[in-house]
C-alpha cells in the first residue's frame, strides 16, 4: 500500500496569511495527488485533484503543485472560512490512502 | 445538482449486521464509478470500498474484506453497503462517494462528491 505522510498536523495562522501544507507519498503517484477539505461537523470537499487542477467553485487562493512523491497545497491570503482540516489522497492505485490530516486553526 | 444522500446508520451490537443505503440525484448514475469511505469519531479518512458503474467489479480494504459488501441498483440510483460480523472498529460516518476518473501520466481516481454521512455505533 501506498502511505500518505502529512506535515504539519496541526497549524496556526492568522487571516489574511499564506500557509502551506505537504503530503509526502511512499512511492512515486506520477501526480494522482488530490486535496479535501472538511470543516467540522461536514462531508470532506473536493479542493484539488491531479496535483494542481482546481475543482470547479474553488477560490483561486488555493492551488497545489509536486510531483513524483512530494505534493503541496497553498492558501494565500487566508479568509475565515479556510480554517478547517485538509486531507491528502493518493488516487493512482488502490487502497486509496489518505494522509493523516492537517488542522488549520486560528491563532 | 449532485446529491448522495445515505441511511441506514445505527447503534449495533458487536458481530451482528447492518446495511447501508445511499441515494443518489442529480446525475446519469449507471455511468459512475461509486465508493465509501469512512471516518472514526475524531480521526481521518478511511476508503472502504469501490465499485464499477455496471457492479460488476467490486474493491475492499483488507480489514472488510469477507465482511463487507458493496452493490448498486442502477435502475433506483442507489448505492449499499452491506456490513457483517461489524466491530468496535468499524465504528464510524460512513459517507457515500461519487468516483470520478482523472487522467495525467497514469489515470488516476478522486472523490467529487460526497454526502452529509450516516453515523454507524458498534457496541454492546
């Protein structure tokens, strides 16, 4: 199985900052990366699919990059309603595996 | 609009069986490919299992396998998840998926549309 290692697992940042989170795959996943986002008490939502393509509706302050193993997702400028957990997903092969998380609090 | 919608969640004793159910709107459902994933009370995701858009071929974590079963009713747009011999361990929101092919060097799978989740309790 392919494992998905997120960094940090926790954030603090302030609105209006930009922070940055990575997901490091066991294997190469030639860019089958994707990105969610979960908000407490909801369904995770599709961010970020292919490594760096922006699902339909989702603010352009939010992109992703990587390749072979290693991936990140950026948000600029952060609003309010970016703070949330954020998952990582390796899409190449099954089991699809997840990254433990990253929680992005308001400091 | 896409909207999955699941049931059938509960409160279940240790080796007995539930089944879930999932609803799904607002697409051609036949023509997709159909997952769920789960996820334990303050903990991260978990895929469990996927099928083809004809059911034909049917995918499983190795903790399910032999347990569990995942079907779909084309004709109603209804995805299941049939669980057996259930443990403390698969408790759990259980969210119905929609599985959306991508293409880059290889191709590649990702979850585009989620629903609200059914919560599923395994104890005595």
């Amino acid at each position: 199985d392919i494992q998905m290692t997120q960094s940090p697992t926790s954030l603090a940042a302030s609105v209006g900052e930009s922070v940055t989170i990575t997901c490091l795959a066991s294997e190469d996943i030639y860019g089958s990366l994707v990105w969610y986002q979960q908000k407490p008490g909801k369904s995770p939502q599709l961010l970020i699919y292919g490594a760096t393509i922006l699902e339909d509706g989702i603010p352009s302050r939010f992109s992703g990059s990587g390749s072979d193993t290693q991936y990140s997702l950026k948000i600029n400028s952060l609003q309010p309603e970016d703070f949330a957990s954020y998952y990582c997903q390796n899409g190449l092969s099954t089991p699809r595996t997840f990254g433990g998380g990253t929680k992005l609090e308001l400091k | 609009e896409v909207q999955l919608v699941e049931s059938g969640g509960g409160l279940v004793q240790p080796g007995r069986s539930l089944k879930l159910s999932c609803a799904a709107s607002g697409f051609t459902f036949s023509n997709y490919y159909m997952a769920w994933v789960r996820q334990a009370p303050t903990k991260g995701l978990e895929w469990v299992a996927s099928i083809t858009n004809s059911g034909g071929s049917t995918y499983y974590r190795d903790s399910v396998k032999g347990r569990f079963t995942i079907s779909r009713d084309n004709a109603k747009s209804t995805l299941y998840l049939q669980m057996d011999s259930l443990r403390s361990e698969d408790t759990a929101t259980y969210y119905c998926t929609r599985d959306q092919l991508g293409a880059a060097i290889y191709p590649y799978w990702y979850f585009d549309f989620w629903g609200p989740g059914t919560m599923v309790t395994v104890s005595s």
